[in-house]
C-alpha cells in the first residue's frame, strides 16, 4: 500500500506511469515483409503464413456460408442465449447514435449543410490467442451492421482446428458474411490492400498484438484514404473505493483487469487503509484458485494500490491518470458522476462490475487506453461514418458574401481565389 | 484535354494519382532534434529558434494582451467587417454541432449513458509563410471557442515585422487570448510538452509544412493521450461541369486551388470537349494577370482536365478519387448532390466558388485531402470533444444481465472475469 499525500511530485508521476511499450525494429521490419508478401502475392502469401503462423496444414480463406448459417447448432443452449442477449443489449445502445445532418442558411442566399456519410467497407479483426472472443465481434459488428457499411472480419484459426463456432454467430447476427481465416499482420494487409479473396476495405477497426498494430500503424501512414480506429495500448483499470465498500469486490474487478495480459495495469485509490489492507488479502486469496493467476500476478506488479484523503482528491488523480476504465465502489456513487474526467468507460456503484460493460450492459468495450481517454472517444457508431459539408450560395448570396470573402483573400495574399468571386460578380453586372 | 473513355485501366489510376509527398529522412531528424530541445531547454529553445529561423534579433514568446485588445484599430475598415462576418458565418453553422449525450436502460436494471467530454486544453498552430492567415484562425479558433477549451496559439513571426493584426482581431473575437509567437516544429513541440510560458495542451489542430507535420505525427506516436486533428496533404479540387457551365468560372476554381502551392492538384470532369477547350483557354487568359501564376502553371502540370461520357461517369470518378473540394458546374445542381460521396466539401452551382467555404460561408475549410475524404470528417465541433460511456447496474440488473456476462467469460477463458460477477451475486444471496 501507499500513501499519496506521503509521495514526492516525481513518484506520484511514477505512480502513473505506464508500463512502457516497447515494439523492437525487428517487429516493423517483419510487419513490412508481410505487407509487401500481401501486395505482390495476395491470396498465396495468407495462406502461406497460415500454414507458417498458425500451423495450418490445409489453410482455407473464406468461410463457405453453410458454416456461418449453421453455427448456432454448435453452440451451448447458454451460449447461444448469451450472445443473442449480448447482441441485443449492444444493439439498442448503439442504436440511438445514428447521427444526423443539418443545414442552416447562415446569411440570406447561403445555405451551408453538414451531412454524415457511412464508411463504404470496413474490415474487422479479432485476434486468436488463447480463446475465441465473440464479444470482440459483437462489439465492431453491431456498429458496422448499423451503418450498413460493407463488411470483412478476419480472424486467425490455429493447426487444424475449425473457426470457431461462438464467432461465426455473433458475426451472423450482426449480418456479416465475409469471414476471413487469416491473423495478424497479414489480415490487416489484405483488409487494406484487397487481394483476390479478400475484399479491399477503407477503414480497419479491432485489437491485436505489436504485429497487428505496427500493420495498422504502418498501412494507415502510407496507403492514401486508409484509415484505422485508435491507438492501442495494454488494458488498465482504475478503482476508486470507498471505506464502505466490499474487498472481495474491489479484487475481483481488479483480477479481471489483470488476467488480461502482464502488461495490464490497474489501480486502486482508497479513503481506508483497513478496506485496502483487506482488499490485499482477497487478492492473495481469489488469486489463489485464477486459472490465469501468473499473467494476473505480473500485471499486479506494475499496479498500485493507493491511499488518498479523500474522494475528491481521487477523482483529481484519475482525471490525471486517464483511466481505460474506471469503477466507482462507493456511497452514493451516482452523486460523483459530474467529477468524472478523462475515463473510457465509468462503472458505477457496487453492482457494476468491468464485465458487465465488457460484455453485455450495452456499451462498447473498444476504449481507448493509455492516456487516450485524454483526447480518443470509446468506439461508436460516429467511427463508422464521416462528415462532410456542403454549400448553395444564391447570386444575391453571393453578392453578399464576397464582402467578407475580398478582404479576407487580400489580406492573405491570394488573388485567384479573389478572382472566382469577381469573374461572378462582373457577369452578374453583364447580365 | 484527356478523354476517359479512351484511356486504359492502367492510365485512368495514373490520371487520379496524387502527386508523391516525399519527407526526407532529414526532416525527421531534424524534429526529433526540435523536439528534444523543447523538452530539455523549454523557452530558450522556442526564442533560439525564432532567432535561427525567422531572423528576429528581439524575439518574444507571448503576446501582450494589450495587443490583441488593440489590434482592430490597425485593420482597415473592410478587413475588420470581413474577419467579423466571416466569423459570425462560421460561429453560427458550427454552434448547431454542439453535441448532446444520451442514456437508455438497455434491460430493466441496465442504465447506460453515452456523454461528451469537450478535450481540456487545445492548440491552434497558424503558418506563417508568405502571407497572415486569419482564416485558419477562425476556422480552428471557432470551433476550440464553443468547445470551451483552454487554448493556445501559434504562429511564426518574421524578422522585425510585428505580429499581424487580422491574426490578432480574429484570436479576440475567437476569445482567444494565449498566443504564441512561434513556428514550426518547436511550436508543436511547445504546445504538446508544455514550457515555462506555454501551456500544455491535449491536442493540436492545423495546417502547417512537413516539418510541422512531422512533429505532429511524431508527438502523437509518442506522448500518451496527445492526439492531432487528421493526416495532411497538399490542396486539391475537382470540378464536375457540362456543356454549359461558364469556361471563365470553371478556370476560375481551377486557378484558386492551384494557386495554393506547387503541390496543389486541380482536376475537371467535363462532359463537353468545347467547354473544356475554353476552358484551356481562360486558363492561360487569366493565369497572365495571377501573381501566383509560377505556384498555379506547377500545379497544372499535376492536373488534367478530363472529357466524360456523362456527368454519371464523372460523379463515380469523383467517387474514385475522393476530392478534398467538390465543385459542381452544372444544371439543376442541387439534384445531383445525392451522387456525392468521398468529397471534403460541396460547391453546389455556378455561384458557389470554393473560396466561398475557404473564407466565409460557415462551413469549415479544414478538410481531408489525398485521399482521405473516404474515411476522414471535415474538421467539426466533435473533433474538440471526446464521448465516453457509463453504466449503472442495480442488484436485479445485475442478476439479470449475469446470463449474458457468464457463459461469455466463460467461452472467452476469463474466469477472473466471471468472478467479478459470481461474487457479487454469492452476496446477494447471502443477503
């Protein structure tokens, strides 16, 4: 345990310092190799690096529609109803982002419009590892289906495994039917650079390790009009507690954050010392019986648990730390909302577990990480569509108009964009 | 002239290439080099720079406040009334963007809300070069305005001269009042890293040369949670006109980009080969009278003028290339602007030049280029605000919701994740 108000300014900033991310050359210089592989062989180099990645000794590319249409069957009845109330919950919230335009005559004969237009094609990715994720394909494929973009979803399928049947259902629910069997850097090469087999998409959305983000990185630097979701980083959580709060609860979200991945962080602020000595114990305890008890113990080491004086001063260093996600276990925790600052996504009170958000409660679990709550949006429906503007100006509009526009276009020196405004205004006086 | 139509696959790619932005792998030593300076050296760096590369023998870093409170006196009548009602324009259109958040309970006991944050503390960078530019200060300065962020901003001054009044008159009506006198790579670096007299900020917007853009890019990749507004590239419009558009007007626009910057890249899809002769031909009439006509004959070189079979055929290349600035020349306009996709900005009909929406419209003159309109927004009110989410789960919601977030953890093989939520319901029962 530690003691803010005993820290130096220096080990405060220590305090909430991430764990550093270092990506070694040779994962660029690998990650370029494949994308030019993808660019010069396109189908062949997948399906090479399937059988040289993922072990697969007969590696395919898409998916045949019979197995997405017949996934349920393979389900868990559990399962199955778990991901449809997922899909649903996720859906409604979503739902009301649909944006919409306007348009505003600004001065007599100038009427100015925003509009919104749906990315053309996206492509989704959700990363093998240990486990299928199907809520990583709920939480991308519901914003992609509400906007009606087109769809390619890419995921790797390790030796001779068959995709698994959890994602192919939560990718029919959100309508998606082109499913990639590739992972890693070259899935997102050929999301972005089409290949045979694989549509060519504008903007590619999900996670993955240092090699599918230094592809993302990579491609949305040099392809011209490609783009990607948000910077990533490692997972982190923050809890402020209160005196009255349950230990068993604060460790138990605190594990679930950790078990992500050694470089996971989390952080505990706290008014009691009793609840954050307690709160030591359960970790000791519930740790004791985590499957991924080893990965949850490293990312522990990188973590803190910290005494403040005060809730207030809490919610000052979390505005200041910039949390992923941020749980409020304490009295009243509804009152406190208004503090809240620089957070991805806020859990509050003592029934709302990290879980429930990264799962089912509705809203996404796409956050941004790393400080990025500073600045980045947790992901919604508005990273599936862009704005543009338009403009009418009427002859008297423009009449109007060119008093601000002369001067302006004089001052900075550029008298062809002066011109098109005269050139109309004598033909105007022609008329 | 060029006829679609008649050109191969291979040539109509080549015809909508962008011309190549090459950064030499000086310019990013060189900011690497900037930036460390700022970081170690904080102002002496900032006042060394102004010394070395704008020639001030006296150089300053923030303006007087007394300076900006005066500085209408200095502009001539036309100037003020200009800046003021191109202000007004601008504030009026992008106060309709100010966002609204929104809750819903997603299943009964399931409270999840969507809310805007507006980013704490923004940059605005204005270049200096050749000429001021109070435009890119209205156009930044509106939008940080009604975002209510703190702001700070830059802009070079050279040698002796004093900073420019219109830039000074449209900060104050902006509410601006932290300004910089500083360019380039180290204002960014000022603005990202925070010195003695400048503040810190979360994001910075604007335009700026490769070594600004370089420092952009670089800050964002490295600092956690600075993010910048979007890629920048050089200027481009494309103008879709028929066979009674006005030669005069269509070069006109054309001239207006070109004139920008050698780099510029001005495209016409005409579906009439006597219209685009003349059009020829006002180009060469009125490039005799341009003082920018060297920068505008450069950037004619990267650009064609292009023969369509049909004005159809011109909006799906428009489509293809996707321009920053779309200029529509042609009968009954307005009917044609659902055809638009891909575009930055619309000009709809013969009397709405760009440098209607570059000045003084409303609408915003930050917009994507090279590409990027496909996936990237004009520059909006919601790039100064981030959204996040929060949930509120009651015991029963949590109970209900427990079917959806078990068997998920549970497919997903994250036990510490079910925990969060089985300890909580063991409680419960244990009530």
């Amino acid at each position: 345990m530690l003691c803010w108000n005993e820290e130096s300014p220096q080990q405060r900033k220590q305090l909430l310092a991430r764990p550093a991310v270092s990506v070694s050359a040779d994962v660029k210089a690998v990650v370029e190799n494949i994308i030019n592989d993808v660019a010069t062989r396109g189908d062949q180099a997948l399906l090479d690096m399937a059988n040289r990645f993922d072990g697969r000794t007969q590696p395919r590319l898409l998916v045949p529609s019979v197995e997405i249409a017949q996934s349920a069957a393979l389900l868990s009845a559990e399962l199955k109803a778990a991901i449809e109330q997922a899909y649903q919950n996720i859906r409604s919230f979503h739902a009301k982002q649909l944006p919409q335009g306007y348009s505003l005559e600004t001065q007599p004969g100038v009427s100015c419009e925003l509009q919104y237009q749906a990315i053309e094609a996206v492509g989704l990715y959700v990363p093998g590892g240990s486990a299928p994720l199907p809520s990583s394909v709920l939480m991308q494929g519901v914003c992609a289906q509400l906007s009606g973009a087109e769809v390619v979803l890419a995921t790797p399928v390790k030796g001779n495994e068959k995709i698994n049947p959890a994602i192919l259902y939560a990718a029919k629910l959100c309508g998606i039917t082109k499913i990639v069997e590739a992972g890693g850097a070259g899935a997102i090469a050929a999301m972005a650079l089409g290949t045979a087999s694989v549509q060519r998409v504008n903007k590619v959305f999900g996670p993955g390790n240092s090699f599918v983000t230094m592809a993302k990185q990579l491609l949305s630097q040099s392809l011209p009009g490609f783009a990607i979701d948000m910077p990533a980083g490692p997972s982190e959580v923050l809890v402020i507690a209160d005196e009255r709060a349950n230990p068993a609860f604060i460790a138990a979200d605190l594990l679930s954050q950790a078990e992500h991945g050694t470089d996971s962080q989390v952080i505990l602020l706290c008014n009691s010392k009793a609840t954050i000595e307690a709160t030591e114990r359960q970790l000791e305890l519930q740790l004791a019986t985590l499957p991924r008890a080893e990965i949850a113990r490293a990312a522990l080491a990188n973590s803190s648990l910290i005494l403040v004086e005060s809730l207030e001063q809490a919610f000052a260093i979390s505005a200041e730390y910039g949390p992923e996600h941020l749980i409020l276990q304490i009295a009243d925790a509804e009152r406190y909302v208004p503090l809240v600052k620089n957070a991805g996504s806020v859990f509050v009170g003592d029934y709302t577990p990290e879980s429930a958000g990264d799962y089912a409660s509705g809203t996404n679990h796409v956050l941004p990480t790393y400080g990025y709550s500073k600045t980045y949006s947790s992901l919604s429906l508005l990273d599936f569509y862009r704005t543009y503007t338009i403009q009418k100006i009427s002859k008297n509009g423009l009449i109007n108009l060119s008093s601000a526009i002369l001067p302006l276009a004089s001052a900075e020196g550029l008298d062809a964009h002066a011109n098109a405004v005269k050139i109309r205004l004598e033909a105007l006086n022609n008329d």
